[in-house]
C-alpha cells in the first residue's frame, strides 16, 4: 500500500499583499529533512525566490508559524519569511528591484516543498508538494480611476462603499514614474488615495511648482466622494520635502496629517521642484561611490546646513507628524534630519505634534510588508538620464521588521487622524 502524499497548504491562498498567511505540510516521514521554497516570476520577466529548512516532527508535520527555519534565507520562526527574504534567483543580472506595476492583476507565487536541505535549482527538481498563492494590492470592491485632470497626472484608488472617505495624497520620491501600489493597499484599508507624478513625464517636461501639488490637493479634496477635512499627505524620500513643503508653506493645503518616511526637512520645495534639485546638483561632489561602485548619496545634505533659508520650517507645522526612518539608510541622511527636526519642533512648541519612529537596521526603501527588502538596485536619473547602482542600505532581516511594524503604525495614524471619531472601516477581505 503507498504511503499518502504529502500535504502542502497555505491559508489565506488569496488575500492582501500586508496580510499573514499560514503554511503547513502533512503526512510527512517524522524527522524529514524538507525546504520550503517560494517562488514568483516578475512583471519584467524575472524570477524571485526564498527558502527556509524545516525537519518535520514525530507526526510528519511542519507549521512555518510554529517551526524554526534551521538555514536558508531566513532563520528561526518566522510566518511570512517565505516572503520578505525574497531575493532574485541565482543568475540573475544585478540591481534588481520588485515593484508591481499593475495592481489589477495579484502577484501571484508558488510555494513548494522538496526532500532534504536545497540551496539551488529549484525549477529543476520535482516537487513533494506545490501549492498557489495570490496576492494582491487592491481588495474586492476598490476602483482605479485615472484623473483626467489635464493639469494633473495621477490615479485614484477608492474603497468600495458610499462614502465619504478620509484621503491622502501619496507622494513618491526622486524615482519619478506613477507608482499606485501604496495607494491601492491603503485604498482596500478604507482611504481614497490618489497617487501622484510629479518628475518630468511625457506631455509635462517642464518644471513642477507648488501650484502643481496644491492643485493635486485640491483635486482630491472637492471629490465627492472625499470628506474634504480628513485629507493628509504622504511622503517617501523626496516626496517628505514635498509633504512638510506644502503642510508649512502652502496658503491652501491644509492636511489633517502628515506621514513621511525616509525624508528630510533640508532644502524646501517653495518654488519648485527642479530649483531645488539644482540645488542639490552642487553638492555631487559630497557623492561617495564604494569599492562595488554603488552610489551612496547621504552626504550630499550633509552637515546639517545651519542657514535657516535651507531648512523648512518645521517648527510651523500644525498638524499631527508621523516621521519613520531606518537607521542604516545610505541614501538620505534621515537620522541626522529627525535630530534637527526634533530640535527645531521644540524650540517652537510644537513637538508635541511629531510622532518619532527609527528602527535600527532599516534602510530607505521602507515599503509594504512582506515585500522583499532591496539594499541596492539600478536607478536612472529623472532628471538627466544618468544611470548607476544606488546603496539604499539596510540588512533584510531588521528592514523587514521595520516594514511590517511601521505599516500598522501608519495605518493606525492615518485612521486616528482622519476619521475624526468615525469607525474605521474594517480591512477588506478577499
């Protein structure tokens, strides 16, 4: 008589890109030596993977939420390691990073387990057992919607539901391009977001002023579907100086809140974006590039300028901060930006409004949970076309870390901030 096959689950196998799943094998010989393998193949055609070492128990049985991971990717108990260790399959070309671009379609992976301890050659090898996962960034319910706004390029994510939402205006960093994936998740937790472009772009190669993201604001702000006194403003990167910008300088925006992450208060938007990346063109000589050839861009905003005119105001701000920085990030100098902005917000009186998070050993690309950590991938300039392999920073285990918990906190943020008493609506569910 044949011994029953093995038994590989995965629960919830669809469901949000931020939420935990369970895995388990069964029917396994007691004391077998497994890996379990993750595996997805990219919008661009490349192939992601992870894997942890498992030794089943007296039953035959392997709980990754219970197990300790003995080698790998990743190591001791870890639920969605299979997922946050993620990294490019051996072969690859370098500078590699994972980003969903239509956010229509789930990422879908393939999680599977083999007889022993394996490092390599994977899709070579069969399989004990597969099973198929779909994840996804926009729940059942929310609609994309492109703004039509000639003056505007961006899209708009809104929850299932009469309304009206609470909004934020998603606001990416130097990379340029529409990124929507932040914007979909945050739509499928209840908040209208509109994710915006702002680098230069085709059918808009000239300059991007303040007039731009006031007008964005705006947008959102008169949409019907929108409660136009619960809008904040989120930043990565580049797009914080664009946040803290228009929260202090701006006559018309006037957000409930504000989440920036891996941002600094140095060299303020008041005119223009591009006035201020020529500003910053002077300081290229403060580039260092490492005996790997990556670009590390810390130094370019450092020391800490003393001239006020190179700092935005932050002791004006009057809605509640939520700052968040990695402290291992190579690109921006985020620590030394949270200490000065720390300062400035007492000596006004306001520090009372900043909420301070720093998670050592996280590097500036703090992103959605469970998504792989990237410490370097190639970037081409916006601006000029230059192309060379940036140093994010970070180690994958502490980044991960940080991702997940500084997601609850921005979410529990923005639901404190801007339902203003109101329930919050429950996270939808696939």
């Amino acid at each position: 008589m044949s011994r029953i096959r093995p038994l590989l689950t995965v629960q919830p196998c669809r469901g949000l890109v931020d939420e935990k799943f369970q895995i388990s094998v069964k029917y396994l010989p007691p004391k077998q030596e497994v890996t379990l393998h993750s595996l997805l193949q990219s919008e661009d055609n490349n192939y992601w993977e992870a894997f942890g070492y498992y030794v089943s128990d007296a039953k035959g049985a392997v709980k990754v939420a219970e197990d300790a991971s003995v080698g790998g990717t990743y190591e001791g108990i870890e639920a969605m390691g299979l997922l946050w260790s993620m990294r490019p399959e051996p072969g690859s070309k370098p500078g590699l990073r994972l980003r969903k671009e239509n956010v229509e379609s789930p990422v879908v992976v393939q999680i599977s387990v083999y007889k022993g301890h394996l490092s390599q050659g994977f899709r070579k090898q069969v399989a004990l057992a597969c099973s198929t996962v779909e994840r996804w960034y926009m729940a059942p319910g929310v609609q994309r919607v492109d703004v039509t706004d000639p003056e505007v390029r961006g899209t708009l994510f809104l929850p299932p539901g009469p309304g009206p939402f609470p909004a934020v205006l998603d606001i990416w960093g130097g990379s340029g391009g529409l990124v929507e994936y932040r914007s979909a998740l945050l739509a499928s937790h209840g908040f209208a977001s509109m994710t915006l472009e702002y680098m230069p772009y085709e059918g808009r190669k000239s300059d991007v002023n303040m007039a731009y993201f006031e007008k964005a604001f705006g947008f959102l702000q008169e949409h019907f579907l929108v409660d136009s006194k619960s809008v904040a403003l989120l930043g990565l990167s580049f797009g914080c100086n664009v946040c803290l910008s228009m929260a202090v300088y701006s006559e018309v925006v006037q957000p409930k809140c504000c989440v920036c992450i891996s941002g600094t208060h140095l060299y303020p938007v008041k005119s223009s974006t591009l006035s201020v990346l020529k500003e910053l063109e002077k300081q290229t000589h403060k580039i260092h590039v490492d005996e790997k050839n990556r670009t590390i861009m810390k130094g370019i905003l450092l020391p800490v300028p003393t001239d006020p005119n190179l700092k935005t105001e932050v002791g004006k701000i009057k809605c509640p901060l939520l700052f968040i920085i990695g402290l291992d990030d190579e690109n921006w100098p985020v620590a030394e930006s949270m200490e000065d902005m720390q300062k400035m917000m007492e000596e006004a009186g306001n520090s009372h409004l900043l909420t301070a998070l720093s998670y050592p050993g996280a590097g500036h690309l703090i992103e959605i949970p469970y998504t792989p950590h990237c410490r370097t991938s190639r970037y081409i300039s916006p601006q000029h076309g230059k192309k060379m392999t940036l140093l994010w920073g970070g180690r994958t285990k502490p980044h991960a870390d940080a991702q997940e918990h500084s997601w609850g906190e921005i979410i529990e943020f923005l639901q404190k901030h801007l339902y203003s008493g109101m329930d919050p609506e429950p996270l939808s569910r696939m």
